[in-house]
C-alpha cells in the first residue's frame, strides 16, 4: 500500500441489500409496526445491543442501545428483551408525561415511530418519560448522551430496518405491525421474567424437587 494510502473498509450493515426482514426475507409491514420480542428464544447474547449501539452512535456500548437485555436467575438462568412497543395513542405514557409542551418524546405519525427531539429533552435530571412507562423503556446515558433515547425503529429517510431484528442469531426479535393488544409488551421485564419462570419452571419457588424414591418408595437396592 503506497504511502498516505487509507485502507478502504466498508461497514457491514445487517439486513442490507434485502427488502424485507429477518432470514427470511419477510415482507415489511407497512404503517405501524414494532419489534416484536420473543422471550422464550432470548439467549442473551447481547448481539442486539451492539447492532443497535452501532447503527446508532458508532460504538459498541450497550448503555447507548435503544434495546436492552436483562438477564435472570429465577430460578433458571433466563434473558429477557426490553424495546419499545411504539404503543398506541392511548397508551403513550412517556409522552404525556413530558412536562414540556409540545412533548419532548412523541410518536411520529409519519415515520411510524417514537421520535425524541434531543436538544429540548431536560434529561435525566427529569426523567419523567422513564418513570411514567411502564416497561422502563427510556434510557438516558449522561453527559454526552443525557436526553430519552427509545427505538426509532432505525429509520432513515423513511426506511424502517430494526438492526437488531436482523442481527439477533437465534431469530428472537421480529418486526411487525401489531397482531393483538400489547399488554404483554408494556410490562416491565422483571414480570415478564416472572411469568417465563412459571413455564420453564412451574414448581413454586418454595418447593423442593422431590426425589423419585420419596415418591415412589424404595430404591432398586432395596430390591436386591
């Protein structure tokens, strides 16, 4: 390489050069939509929060990822998803309860998302949004990043390509229009991971596995 020369690299953007999502190329939804997560395929890698830390601000920091994983021992090691559901207008607690008029966080009806203006927000210092939304979706990361940061869906210029959608390896995040009320997804993760405990491990927390010869009597031993 000559002298002054500057190695020509390319950024590798996942998803890039498809039109739909995911693996399967899946048709984009149109209009409203969110990323839909699904927690029982969550193996918290963490992949997503650097796709979106990257596409974002350059950097592989999970503190700047718009999506967050939560991991938990309850009593079997668990990870969770948290993004926002882009909720619907009567639903929005983070934007009535900016004190700000108009609100500093609100959803953009045309880009079809949750949109912050970053330069009004009052930050962590207020923190209202965060306290309000039921799931703790809004993050803030002080000081160079101190206002709301919630999922935008990665839009640019009116094309909409969640990376963490295409970026998780084990196809636990899905980008959707709403198929059904998002109570579920407006709760936060520590319920979430409270319910996931019920089915991976139904045996109240309280109990103890039983051992086969204390229910079934004897042992093959005993039989000898």
């Amino acid at each position: 390489m000559a002298e002054g020369e500057k190695l020509k690299t390319k950024t590798l953007v996942p998803g890039e050069g498809k039109a739909g999502w995911g693996a399967e190329d899946m048709p984009n939804p149109s209009g409203t939509a969110l990323i839909q997560a699904r927690w029982e395929l969550c193996i918290g890698c963490g992949i997503c929060e650097i796709a979106c830390s990257v596409f974002h601000h350059g950097v592989i920091n999970r503190e700047l990822s718009r999506i967050r994983v939560y991991r938990y021992h309850l009593p079997l090691p668990k990870s969770v998803q948290n993004v926002c559901c882009q909720c619907s207008e009567q639903e929005r607690e983070c934007e009535k309860a900016c004190p700000l008029d108009p609100p500093v966080i609100h959803y953009d009806k045309g880009a079809f998302h949750m949109v912050v203006d970053e330069k009004r927000c009052l930050g962590a210092k207020c923190g209202k949004c965060l306290k309000a939304c039921p799931a703790g979706v809004p993050r803030f990361y002080p000081p160079d990043h101190n206002y709301a940061m919630v999922c935008d869906l990665c839009e640019r210029e009116g094309v909409r390509k969640p990376q963490c959608v295409e970026a998780c390896p084990h196809f636990a995040l899905e980008f959707m229009a709403p198929q059904f009320p998002q109570h579920l997804e407006r709760i936060h993760p520590d319920e979430k991971a409270e319910y996931l405990s019920k089915r991976l491990y139904p045996l109240p927390k309280d109990k103890v596995q039983r051992a086969p010869e204390d229910v079934w009597g004897g042992t093959h031993d005993d039989e000898v």
